[in-house]
C-alpha cells in the first residue's frame, strides 16, 4: 500500500460530478458502472484509495488507482468495460467469406454424403478443404452474423430472402420488413 497517490484525481467538471452522483444513485445502471462512480466519488470527496475500495467493494485500492489514472485520460469513459475484452476473432475475412461460399454450394450426394447443409456436415466439408480445425460453432457465428438461420427445412437460409416459382421461373424475393421482425 503506498502512501503518496502518484496519479490523484483531477479536479471534476460539475457535469462530470452530476452524472457520477446521478450513476451511484441509479437502479437501472449495471453494478459495475455503479461501483466505479462510488469509488470516483469517494475519492472525490477525499478519502484514500484503500477507502474507496472498501467503499465500493473492491478488494485492492491498485483498482482504484487504474481506474483513476482512467478516469484522468478518458473522462466518464473510464466507467465502462475497457475495450479489447474477450476472445478475439480467429478466422479472416477470406476465411469467413469460405465458409458461406460452402454453405451456398449445393451439397454433393456423393462427396458431402448429404441433400442439405447441417453445421456438422458443413464442417466436416470444411474441414476436408482449408480449414482444417474449423467448430461448428464459429460456422454457426459466422452464419448468423452473415444473415443466415436455420430453418424448419433443416437447411441454412438467409433470412428474410425466399425463392418464388414464377411464371418466368424462379426468382428470390427479400421481405423489408425483416430487421424489424428480428428486433421483436
């Protein structure tokens, strides 16, 4: 535990200070956001780092200390979740752009040993090709990012498209009202 703060926080704003206040009293905020107001304020209002910890509920005042050497750069932005947290993607862009070119191609009887496209069917014909230790479950990702899912048919489809046998032959037709039917 050091004695002397060698980043102390910077003199608040009065709009910084209301919209701390106004996120440690709220009820509608997540925890975390709460908890880094809490620990902002205390400081604020002079107390240690080992304090404000206590305060807010953290185990170690070196949390509060990042958080306001955050807090001194970035302003309010230091509440929310730094970015860069979880996985990052593993696949490029010609990667993905493989895998829904696979899942267009209609399947082969004989070499995919299947009429329509199952996530296991389509990683084993994946993986026979380029991408050799391909889950089913980033096809799955990269499906469902792209616009496709799965559907009653058993088969992969781009949502909000279907094709329509005219009398000029068959033709594929978008829905616009799709976005908002996802959304509900």
């Amino acid at each position: 535990m050091s004695k002397i703060q060698k980043d102390p926080l910077r003199e608040l704003s009065q709009q910084e200070e209301q919209a701390l206040q106004k996120l440690a009293k709220s009820t509608s905020e997540r925890m975390d956001i709460i908890k880094r107001a809490n620990a902002l304020l205390s400081v604020r209002a002079g107390k240690s780092y080992t304090e404000a910890a206590i305060v807010a509920g953290y185990k170690s005042n070196d949390t509060i200390s990042r958080l306001v050497s955050r807090f001194n750069q970035h302003g309010l932005l230091a509440l929310s979740i730094a970015t860069g947290r979880g996985c990052k993607p593993t696949y490029t862009s010609a990667q993905q752009t493989r895998i829904l070119a696979e899942v267009q191609r209609k399947p082969d009887h004989q070499e995919d040993q299947t009429g329509i496209w199952s996530l296991m069917t389509l990683r084993r014909a994946l993986r026979k090709t380029d991408l050799p230790h391909v889950s089913a479950e980033t096809i799955r990702q990269v499906l469902h990012e792209s616009g496709y899912s799965y559907q009653r048919t058993r088969t992969w489809c781009r949502t909000g498209y279907a094709l329509r046998k005219r009398k000029s032959g068959t033709v594929t037709v978008y829905d616009p009202e799709t976005p908002k039917k996802k959304t509900n």
